[in-house]
C-alpha cells in the first residue's frame, strides 16, 4: 500500500491563504448586495401581512352586507305582517282586538326604526372600512413596486456573479480538502471573530495585516522560513510572510483572469 505523502507545513500554508483569498471575494460578492437580501425579505413580509389585513377587511365589509341584507328582509316581513294586522283590524269584534293589533302593528313599526338604525351603523361602518381598505391598496401597490425594483437590483448583482460564485464556491471546496480538519476548524474559528473574516494575513511593514502591532524581527524570520503555523498574539490571526501572500494571490488572480 502506497504511503500518503506528508504535507508541509508550507504547503498548509499556502492552502490556508489561498483558501482566505477565496473566501475574502466570497465575502466581496456577498457585500455587494448589502442589505438588499433583508430588504426584500422585510417588503415580502410587509406585503403580505398588508394582503391579510385587506382580506380580514373584505370579509368584515361582505358580513356587513349580510347583516344588512337580513335587515332589509326582516323590514319587509315587518311591513307584511302590517299590512296583515292592518287588514285584519278591519274585522275584529270589538276593541280588545283592535288594540291588540294595534300593539303589534307598533312593533313592527318600532322593529323596522331599529333595523333603519342599524342599516345606517353597517353603512357607515362599510364606509371606514373601504376607506381603509382604499389606503392599504395604495399602500401594497407602493410596496409591491418597491419590492419589484428591490428584486431587480438584487437579481441583477446574483445574475451578474452567479457564474463567478460558482467556481470560487468549488474553489474553496476544492482548498478546505487540502487542509487537515484540526487547522481548517481553527480557520474557521477565527474567521468568525475577526473583522472582515480575514483569519490568514501576511506581513506588511514588519505588522501582521490588520494589526498596528510591530512583530519582532526574529519571529518575522521564523515566519518566513515556514516551518511552523504563527499566530499573531495580538489579533488571534495566522501568519504568512509577504513573499508567499504575493505569489499566492498572483495564482489566484491567473486562475480568474
């Protein structure tokens, strides 16, 4: 059986930093659509709780009219029954009846000013409420041409690197597997607490990237010889020399020019 071969520490180096360079334009891409992706999110969420309001508000309308469909029957039965007192008040035998009839007849009459009544409050009612149903159409409309725009800006960003995403994608894939997990963890671990995600920087005028912290002269040789992983005390961030960072990140470039 063939013995794998040993990887350098140069090698992790150089995989760690080439690997930091994709991830960095990953990064880039990402911080081209800002907040857009939120935006969207945020309009699709208004949007459609506008909708659900206008819906909750045309059934309130539709059983208003319902109500006042069931008014207008019931005065019209009341009007019936009237009419039919009133005939019948034409043959009683005597007051007794005549007055009980009367008494129902101004029921009726009393029923109908009622039902009157609250025709007018559903009326008046189904008038503030298509108000409000007119303004958060208008409102929706607005947002909807809002989101629409939203939309064509970030899916003019995502078209525009969709392709380049892709390939940095399979990139870092394809340089995650040429780091042992133990180091690549600890990639990742410090990515997530730096600023910018920059976890590899190199050297630049005797300071670690990102860092105003001069590094000393004997532990910039250690670093340039490569034969161990430095971690910079004062950011928490691996450490390559320049010479390295510069050929790298030409390789890189080529690899997208």
């Amino acid at each position: 059986m063939a013995k794998k071969k040993e990887v350098t520490v140069e090698e992790k180096l150089r995989a760690l930093y080439d690997l930091q360079l994709i991830d960095s334009r990953i990064d880039e891409i990402k911080n081209m659509s800002g907040e857009l992706p939120l935006e969207v999110e945020d309009l699709e969420d208004e949007i459609a709780g506008l909708n659900t309001r206008l819906s909750n508000f045309a059934e309130d309308v539709a059983n208003l009219n319902t109500d006042i469909n069931n008014k207008k029957i019931l005065i019209e039965e009341s009007k019936a029954l009237m009419k039919k007192y009133e005939e019948q008040q034409k043959n009683v035998r005597n007051n007794r009846e005549f007055d009980s009839l009367s008494k129902e007849i101004e029921f009726q009459e009393l029923e109908i000013q009622l039902a009157e009544k609250r025709i007018t409050e559903y009326l008046a009612k189904i008038e503030q409420k298509n108000a409000v149903i007119d303004a958060t159409k208008e409102k929706t409309k607005k947002q909807e041409e809002h989101l629409k725009h939203k939309k064509s800006e970030l899916d003019a960003i995502l078209k525009e690197t969709e392709k380049e995403q892709k390939t940095l994608k399979e990139k870092s894939e394809e340089f995650q597997k040429q780091i042992d997990e133990h180091l690549l963890a600890a990639y990742q671990r410090i990515r997530t607490k730096v600023k910018n995600g920059l976890a590899v920087v190199s050297i630049e005028r005797g300071a670690s990237g990102g860092s105003f912290f001069t590094i000393p002269p004997q532990v910039q040789v250690e670093i340039a010889t490569r034969k161990k992983i430095t971690i910079d005390e004062y950011s928490g961030r691996i450490l390559v020399d320049s010479t390295l960072a510069q050929e790298e990140k030409d390789k890189i470039d080529s690899l997208f020019a």
